[in-house]
C-alpha cells in the first residue's frame, strides 16, 4: 500500500507552558483508534447502503472521498499559541 493513501497511525502532541524548560510530548498510536473503527464501519455498512439508497448517494463514492480525506490528514502540523501555554500535533 502507498503511504500517500494511508490515513495518519500515529500523532505527537507537546504541551509547553511559560516558564517551563521542557514540554510534556505525548505519542499517540492513531493506529488503534483505526483498529476499533474497521469492525463498526462494517456493521453499519448495510445501514449506510440503506441511506445511501433512500438519499440517492453514490456509497463507494462517497467512502472514497472520506479515505482520500483522511489520506489527506497525512503530514498535518497544528501549532496554536494560547498566551502563557503552547500545543503543537503533528499528525505523522
């Protein structure tokens, strides 16, 4: 599988406030979260295909769209400045 399909499997998240020397980082394994969804995003299939069927929605179009969106979310990096504290993700 090519990486640039893949959805992001792991996050750094650092926390940095005034006066601190160092920054608490977290890693965070995405991967697992990906891992819990895989079994409920095939139950509700058939409850999807119903929608989509009632809605007049091209499903399998429309799954596309949301993995290349997730693709998509490869390589973000989220810087936010709130005052005395700093939070950085880096979507990896």
């Amino acid at each position: 599988m090519k990486p640039e399909i893949l959805p992001p499997l792991t996050a750094t998240v650092r926390v940095r406030r005034a006066g601190w020397r160092h920054g608490v980082r977290l890693w965070l394994p995405l991967f697992l979260i990906w891992l819990l969804l895989v079994p409920l995003l095939i139950l509700l299939l058939p409850l999807l295909f119903v929608g989509a069927l009632i809605f007049g929605i091209n499903l399998w179009r429309s799954l596309k769209a949301l993995k290349g969106v997730l693709a998509a979310t490869h390589g973000t990096h989220v810087e936010v400045d709130r005052g005395d504290t700093k939070f950085f993700i880096r979507l990896h």
